[in-house]
C-alpha cells in the first residue's frame, strides 16, 4: 500500500570526500509530515540525521563509505559519545533546506560544544544530504580526522605536619631498552644485560622487549636520582640500547618512610583498567596500595583533553590543529599528621632490628599520629597501625584501671608469688623478675614490677565484661573508621578460668595493635579518651557509651605507672629530662613448645607525647623494646 504523503519520508546520505566517492543512499530516517499538497517538510528528516550521528549508525546508508567515513573520522576520539541537536532547519524554496545540528562532545567540565549544518535536498519526495567531515565538526575537511590527547593533571601531595611535603613529584632515573636505537637482536641482548645488571628477572623482562613495537622505550626498572647504584651507573651506559630517561615520580622523603601506609603510584594494571575504564586507561599513573590507592580519587585529579584535527594518510607529517583544550584540574592534598622528622627518628632506631618490629608515637590532647614506622622485618606489611598481637603486660594498664573500680587501690595488697596454677595451668613472672619484689606488696610495686601472678590472684574481683569495659575506656576494643588501615585491638570475653587468668596479663584472648596501645598510655596521660587521627578532615569522636576516667583514676594510674620508671622495669627512662615519664614494659608469649616466642613491647608517654614500640620476637620489653623507645624520646626532646 502506498504511504500518504503526509507519512515519513526517508533521508538519504550521498558520498563526498574522504575519497568515498559510491553515489547513491537508502533510508536513512524519516521527515516531517507536509501540507496535503505541498513537499514534505524537513524537520523530521533533520532529526533523523541527528539521531543517526549521535548514535554512529550509518549503516542503513550507501555507499557503505558513509559509514567508513564517519567512523574513520571519529574513531580515535575513543568510547566518547556525542550528544546531536536539531537547533534549526531553515528552508529555501520547496526543495532546499539546511539543518543546523549542535554537538556536545563529553570532553571537560563543560563539554565540547559546536554546531555543523548539513544541506538537504529534496529528490523524488525524499530529503538526502551530502556526506562530508563537516558534518561532524565544521572546519574539518577532506583529509582530516580527529583524535583526542590527554593531559596529566599534576597529582595532589601527601603533606604532613606543618604542611610540609611527604609525598609530592622527586626526581628518578628511569632505565630500559629503546628499541629504536638498536636492532632487534641487538634490544634483546640489552634487555638480558640490563635485566641482570639490575636485578630482575631476566626471561620475563626479554619478553617484553622482544614482543615491543619497533620504536618503543621498554621500561625495566626506576631509580631515585640519588639512589642509582654505583655499578649500575657505570655500566649501563656502555650497554648499546639502554635509555636512561630522567622524570619524576610522586615519592616520600625515603624509600622506606611509611612506605605501607603511604602506598604507591604506578601505572595501572590490567585489573584496574577492566575494574573501572572510566576511571583508568592503559598507561595512566595510579595509587597501587596504601592512602595512594585509597585517596586516588582526590590525589589524581581530573584529566584535561585536547581534540585536534589530523591527517588520514600516515605519510602526511605531524600536522595538526587544535580545535578544543579543556585544561586539566590538579589533584587536592591528602594532609596528614604525621611529623616527617618524628617518622624518619623512629624508622632509624628500627632499621637494624631484624624481627618485626614497630613504633608508634602520637600525641595525647590531639590524638594527632606522628609516627607510624615499621621495621624492616614487616616485610612491607603495615603492623604499627594495623598489626594485631597479644599485648603481654602493657595491657596491666587496663588490667589496673578494672581493679581499681573494682575497689583496689594503688596501695591495696597483693600477693606477688613466684607462680599461680590456675584450673592446671602454671603462671609464672618473666625470668629476670626480681626475687626482692615477691611476697605481699602494693598494687603499685605489683604494677611497677610487672608481677603476674599478682594480677591473676584478682581475677575474682572483676566481673564478666569489667576488663572490656576497662579497656574500652582506654581506648582499646572499640573499632572506628579513620580513613586509613587501624586496628584497636580485642578483648574478647574468657572461654575458661585459664583464659580469664591469661587475659589480666595481656595474653589469652587480647589482641592490640601499637597503635591502640599507644593511645592507651596516652588516654591515662591525658586523662580522657584518646582517638587516633592521622587524616585531616577525618574526625571521629570517642564512643558516647564509654565510661570515662574519673580524675582519681587518673591519678592512681598515672602513679603507678611513674612508678614502673621511678622503681620497676622501666628504670632505664628515669633520667630522660623533661617532664616526668609514665611507662610499661611487656612481654607476651605466642606459640607452642620448642617454637614459642616472646613479643617485646613498652610504652610510654612524656608531655604530650605517647609512644608504644613492639618487636615481634624479643627477651623482654624493657630490653628489647626499652632501649629503642628510650632513644626515640630523646631524640624527640
């Protein structure tokens, strides 16, 4: 049945330029109704047009060049879409009309905006236009593609107390093979010896060079500009292929300088690529761990663009115009608290330890974290805010705090045995405790010396959750999100009477971090709830349900442990100048027969300033961990 004029009518697409030169065109969309008796109208079938190029389906068209053409000129504008308008059709005589079309590409904050018009002709009842690159941006011509650039936002600093840099852009030194300067075999021969001189593995790295395109720089490894070995600065200049390219990367004073907290930037993985395209393209740079990865939204910033018109033909040079720019907006500041000076002390005094090991340092009226180190023996692993081990008798602070509520007072007696058998199972003190401290003594000796025994004899004075609720005002057992990996321990209800005896001494089920415990010696310095803080604008108020210290509390448990340092096994910090110094020691036992070992940790605090330090495997707290804390509250002044 034949259609009613007044029905759809088709637009059809002829060739020109690009060398598309098929004439000829099939429906491509509809017009507009028209007046019984006159042409139909040119509306609709301007609409179709847009809605055709919006969606990149031409390929209802002929020639099949319409469509080649259009995606040839797109193409390397990526997965973008255009948005396509109809903002006129203007008429001239019956079969004549000329459609503008408005075009908003998504590149920048605001878009790239411009208008094309496309000539209609009116053949045989149906609206055709000519295919041309000005269709799709109007001083494109026959010839001419276009192709976006991105531009790298610089990437926001990690900055730390006083607002100075811990992260920001350092030099490197870049190495690898270029491929372009040598010949194949050639490259190959230099990626086995640049691999070797290096240290990476040499099979993969001679893959990647061997499966490179011809005029690639293959990347092998980055030095800091300083940190470049000697022998490696001598050789591999005399290695032909090798390229030293210096550049800048997002780094921290040190390699090491809190290294698994900050994290890393690099470029991004294929994981990150399929993860979230939007968000990552192949050789982009990236957070990879840590706050880097975290606060990659915020540090990274935003892209610019750059379109330009280019040439189709290979051999046409580099010529090129600029047809938009949307500059890139910068990334925003990660702020910390931690004190760069403070961080690099602490990981000083623990890079000769070879266990595990720990220090945290913050400061009590702020909650501000100053130091978070890890030794080398972490092995990269995070444990000063986010490690969770026995905290052995540093935890007699909180131990002291449920007995004092419980009645007890720093000169309440108690029995210091040299061991206690509770339901089959022996306790004894650590193996250096001094005899002169057995036998009936005050709460405060027993917390001076670090009497265990003492402890277990009260575990009938507390009830069910006083040890947790002790703890909790503390600072220990209650999680918050602080924007970055911390862990503030566990104090889980006892199993058994052996448990309940092994918890009072910080062993059984009690678990802590350094950083927990540095607020706990901190909360009895300041005499409220201490809440860790490391990222600002991250603020997290202590738990409302939370019994507090009352001032007598703080007193009594300020004293006692004065008096570990005044008169117990933490001696060794009694001629510290400055404002008198509250301490612990502590040991806490892990294992099982011929493979238990010792947690090392103390804590301490001095002014407004509380450290705990850990060493995974150590002879005691006072040993082990007491020289390192000592050291570093000297160095702090």
């Amino acid at each position: 049945m034949r259609r009613s004029r007044s029905h759809a009518r088709a637009v059809r697409l002829l060739a020109a330029g690009l060398g598309l030169g098929v004439a000829g065109g099939l429906l491509l969309g509809c017009t507009g109704e028209s007046g019984a008796d006159g042409p139909p109208a040119p509306d609709d079938a301007a609409a179709a047009l847009a809605s055709g190029l919006a969606r990149g389906e031409l390929s209802g068209v002929t020639p099949a060049s319409a469509q080649a053409g259009y995606d040839a000129v797109v193409e390397r504008l990526g997965d973008a879409e255009p948005r396509v308008d109809v903002v006129d059709v203007q008429t001239s005589g019956d079969d004549r009309a000329t459609a503008v079309l408005g075009w908003t590409w998504p590149f920048g904050p605001d878009g790239w905006s411009y208008e094309t018009e496309a000539p209609l002709r009116l053949v045989d009842e149906e609206w055709e236009t000519a295919w041309s690159p000005a269709l799709v941006e109007p001083s494109l011509t026959d010839g001419e593609l276009l192709a976006t650039t991105t531009v790298d936002p610089p990437r926001g600093q990690i900055l730390g107390a006083r607002g100075l840099a811990l992260v920001t852009d350092r030099p490197v030194l870049r190495l690898g093979v270029d491929r372009g300067a040598v010949s194949a075999p050639a490259a190959v021969g230099a990626a086995r010896t640049l691999a070797g001189l290096v240290g990476i593995e040499v099979a993969p790295y001679v893959k990647q060079v061997r499966a490179a395109g011809p005029k690639a720089f293959v990347e092998a490894i980055t030095y800091r500009r300083d940190d470049v070995p000697a022998a490696v600065a001598r050789r591999y200049p005399t290695v032909p292929g090798v390229l030293a390219i210096p550049d800048e990367r997002p780094l921290a004073p040190t390699r090491e300088f809190a290294a698994p907290i900050l994290g890393t930037v690099g470029p991004v993985t294929a994981e990150m690529v399929a993860e979230d395209p939007a968000a990552h393209q192949p050789g982009d740079q990236a957070g990879l761990s840590g706050l880097q990865a975290r606060y990659d939204e915020q540090l990274r910033g935003t892209p610019g663009v750059v379109v330009n018109a280019i040439s189709d033909d290979p051999a046409g040079g580099d010529d090129e115009r600029e047809l938009f720019r949307s500059e890139p907006v910068p990334g925003e500041d990660l702020r910390l608290t931690l004190d760069a000076d403070l961080q690099v002390e602490a990981e000083s005094l623990l890079a000769d330890i070879g266990p595990a090991s720990a220090l945290v340092a913050l400061q009590p009226s702020t909650g501000n974290l100053l130091a978070a180190a890890n030794g080398p023996g972490a092995g990269g692993y995070n444990i000063a805010t986010f490690g969770q081990f026995a905290p052995g008798s540093t935890f007699k602070a909180v131990s002291s705090l449920a007995l004092l509520r419980a009645g007890l007072t720093p000169d309440s007696t108690v029995p210091c045995t040299a061991t206690l058998t509770v339901d089959g199972k022996r306790f004894k003190n650590y193996s250096d405790y001094p005899a002169g401290a057995l036998g009936r003594v005050p709460l405060r000796t027993a917390v001076a010396n670090s009497c265990n025994t003492a402890f277990i004899s009260q575990r009938d004075q507390l009830g069910e959750t006083d040890l947790a609720d002790a703890a909790a005002s503390l600072g220990l057992g209650r999680d918050h999100d602080l924007g970055f990996p911390a862990y503030f321990g566990s104090v889980e209800p006892p199993a058994s009477q052996t448990e309940a005896a092994a918890n009072l001494i910080g062993q059984g089920r009690i678990l802590a971090s350094p950083m927990a415990m540095a607020a706990v010696v901190g909360t009895v310095q300041h005499g409220a709830p201490v809440v860790p803080r490391m990222i600002e604008g991250v603020e997290v108020a202590p738990p409302g349900d939370v019994e507090p210290l009352t001032a007598a509390q703080t007193r009594a448990l300020q004293g006692m442990l004065r008096a570990v340092v005044t008169e117990g096994s933490g001696r060794a910090l009694a001629d510290l100048p400055g404002p008198p110094v509250i301490a612990k020691t502590g040991t806490a036992e892990y294992g099982t027969g011929a493979r238990l070992g010792t947690h090392a940790w103390m804590v301490a605090a001095q002014g407004d300033l509380a450290v705990a330090v850990f060493v995974e495997e150590g002879q005691s707290g006072s040993t082990t961990a007491g020289p390192v804390l000592e050291a570093f509250l000297r160095a702090a002044g």
